[in-house]
C-alpha cells in the first residue's frame, strides 16, 4: 500500500482547529461571475485536473498525537449547486473530506475555503487556475501572461512550505515582546442587535468604479484601505456606538499580506494582522478621527523589525517544549478554556480585509465580470467587512449575523452622499427571517 503524502499544518492554521465550534469556523468565500453559464461537467473536470497541480489543497485533516496535520486526499471533490446558506460549516461529511467547497449556480462560481488551508492569496491562485483549466476545456484559448499556475506547470515546493517557519529567526524567550502580537487585553466593543441562528448569515454587496474612490482617497491623502476601514468604523459608531453606555473600543482587524515583505510564494496561510482600536467614549466623533486611526495602525505595524518579532513570537509558541510534547487532547482542553473566555471577552468588533486588485490576464477579461469576497461572521464576532477589485470595479462585501442592516446601510449612504455610483446587491436574509 503506498503511503499517502502528508503536511505539516503551517504555524498559522494550527490554531484553527482547536477554535472551531458548532456555530464558529474560520472559513472565506470567493464567487466568479461569469459572462457565460457555468457547465457543471466541465468544472468538474476542470476540477479534478486542477487538484492535481495543487498538493496543498487535496488534503484532509487529520488528528495526530500531538497536532493536526493534512493528509493527502484521493476522493473526488464533487462540484455542487450553491446553497442559500452562505459559509456552512465545512466538514468530511459535506466535502468528502475536503478542507473546501466548489460550487455553481447560473454564471456564478463560488468557493468557499477554511482557513486552515489557506488565506485569500493563495486562494485566489488556485481559483485562477480553476479557471483557466475550465476554459481551456471548452476550448478557449486564453494568455495567461505568467499569471496563472496552469496543469503543465512546474510544481515549486516553495508553494506549500510554511513561511512563518521559514522567516522563523530564534531568539529568547525573554526577549520576545508578546504585547505587540496580542494587543490590548480590554474588551472590543461588540456590535449588539438579535442576531439569526448559526446557519443564518445575511450577505450585502457594493459594487463602485475603483478609479473614482482611489481618486478620492488620494485627494484626501489616504488610501482605499485606510479609507474604507474608517468608514466601516464610523458606520459601526454613528449607527450602534453612539446608544450604548459605556461602550467599549471599536477594535478592527486588517489582515497583512507579507507575501511581498518577505519574498514568499507561499500558497498556504502568510499573513498578520494589524489591530486598530478607536475610543468612542469622546464626543463629536469624524470620520477622519476613524480613517486616522487605521492609517496610523497599519503604518505602524507593517515594518520588518515588528514583523519579525511577531514571526518569532507565534513560532516560539509552537516550538516551545512543554507545547510540543502536550497530547493533542490536553491542547483541547487548554484551548477551550481559552475559547470561553474570548467568546465572553471578545477582543474585536470585526475583521476587515482588502485583498486588493485580482491579478488576471487580460485575456480573462471577456470571460469574467467580477470577484466578491466574503468572511465568515459568528455570534461574538457578529459582522465581516471586505473589499476586492476586479478590472475598475471594486466590490465591498458585508456579512452578519444581525437582522437589522444598518451598519450597512448608513456605509452605503455615506458613499452615495459623497457622489459614488453604487449597485447594491442582497441574499435577502433579512427579508426572508425578519422579525
């Protein structure tokens, strides 16, 4: 019987599995509109194909005597037709033990990923493949400009390593300054509101010309991250802040790819996270006290030397003795007492993350319309913000678990009051489970 190849699970989706609950997983989703239907036969063959030239992605967790790990799969990932529930809970069940999900309905391809597999960057790498191969099986032949990592291409080992582990420098444990990766140890305000059961999750999008908002941020010397992100604040403040004693600090999260910073062509999980907290406890609160705050977070925290102390702050954790020999059982249990904690003391309002431009060809642009990309939200966590551009359309994505939208409402206002053209689109969740 031959022995199935086998990762390491990379230092950032070790912690995935032991914070994952009933109604709490750590997943993402990316939806492809195409100009065309999708043919489900065709995707799945597309599919098939692609897995092959993605080791790090046909794999299934697996329990280890101390951690998990990712053991090669060699069942089929069947395509499905999308469900109304959007970032269900992924299991082997209802992946054939996969760590992802492709989906279809009309034009639109959608994926959804759990974390521990990878992050956005690396996702979007196999997406494009996926969509190459299934275009070229319908016999459309297409430039991929050395954007895409096509079948026929070499596969770099590079691909699937563990970049924390790699940029990994040792150092003592005194000398680590554990406050910088773990921030502020005070309660994040949490977005209050009745919120829909767990399988419950309302989804709006925003659709608005990228070169217009990247002129307006530049006008006011900012850019569509800092922009967007204090934006998202305000909105939280003016609409649920402002009507709750003693609130607590807005607290956003802004994932950092390092990819760039440190030359990695990881497509497993490489980034960190900036952490903006606002004090809303003052009076007569702007937008730009918010916009402030986030450029100042993430100019702070995007610099090599806190970078590098945050890389060996996370792997000397994982390297550290009593850590490695603990069985994975004791670990659940250490993390379970640590996960009733956060969910009672959350320490974030929201995540927010802009994965920037899709970088395609120009010889995808007849084929494809637009990316959205979504987060997951849960109960103590009640809402995701994202951003991402497609060709001159940036797509802002929300998801809740809230039944009212006015968070999202008073953002999209904010921007059509500033003379934004803007689609909007819903799933109608809070149409549909309305009080």
């Amino acid at each position: 019987m031959t022995q199935k190849k086998w990762f390491r699970l990379d230092n950032s989706a070790k912690l995935y599995p032991f914070i994952t609950t009933k109604d709490t997983q750590n997943l993402f989703r990316f939806t492809v509109e195409l100009t065309n239907d999708i043919n489900a036969e065709v995707l799945q063959n597309a599919l098939d194909l692609t897995l092959k030239r993605f080791p790090s992605f046909a794999v299934r967790l697996r329990r280890g005597a101390f951690w998990y790990y990712l053991e090669e799969n060699t069942k089929q990932l069947k395509v499905q037709p999308e469900s109304d529930i959007i970032m269900e809970q992924i299991t082997p069940h209802n992946c054939n033990d996969y760590c992802f999900r492709v989906m279809y309905y009309n034009n639109r391809l959608t994926l959804e990923f759990f974390h521990i597999l990878c992050d956005g960057s690396g996702a979007l790498q196999f997406i494009k493949s996926l969509l190459y191969t299934y275009f070229k099986l319908q016999g459309i032949v297409l430039d991929t400009e050395g954007k895409i990592l096509t079948v026929e291409s070499e596969i770099d080992p590079k691909e699937y390593e563990d970049s924390f582990a790699t940029n990994y420098k040792p150092v003592k444990l005194k000398d680590i300054n554990i406050a910088t990766l773990t921030g502020s140890k005070s309660q994040a305000f949490t977005v209050p509101g009745e919120q829909f059961d767990y399988l419950g999750k309302g989804a709006i999008t925003a659709d608005l010309d990228a070169k217009e908002l990247l002129a307006f941020c530049k006008s006011k010397g900012c850019t569509i991250t800092h922009f967007l992100g204090g934006l998202f604040m305000y909105s939280v403040y003016m609409t649920k802040g402002k009507f709750v004693k003693n609130p607590k600090d807005i607290t956003l999260f802004i994932p950092m790819n390092l990819r760039k910073l440190y030359n990695s062509s990881t497509l497993r999980n490489f980034t960190l996270f900036s952490r903006a907290r606002a004090d809303i406890k003052k009076e007569d609160i702007s937008l730009e006290y918010f916009i402030n705050i986030i450029q100042n977070s993430i100019e702070s925290c995007y610099k090599k030397e806190y970078l590098d102390n945050n890389i060996s702050t996370t792997m000397k954790g994982e390297k550290f003795w009593l850590m490695r020999i603990l069985p994975l059982w004791l670990k659940h249990l250490i993390f379970a007492t640590s996960n009733e904690k956060t969910i009672k003391k959350p320490t974030k309002t929201a995540t927010f993350s802009n994965v920037g431009v899709v970088d395609l060809p120009k010889s995808f642009e007849p084929y494809v319309k637009k990316f959205t990309f979504m987060l997951h939200a849960c109960p103590s966590v009640p809402i995701s913000f994202t951003a991402i551009t497609t060709y001159n359309t940036l797509t802002i994505g929300f998801v809740r678990l809230l039944k009212d939208c006015k968070i999202e409402s008073f953002f999209i206002n904010y921007l059509a009051e500033l003379g934004f053209d803007i689609k909007v689109s819903s799933n109608y969740w809070e149409v549909d489970n309305a009080l």
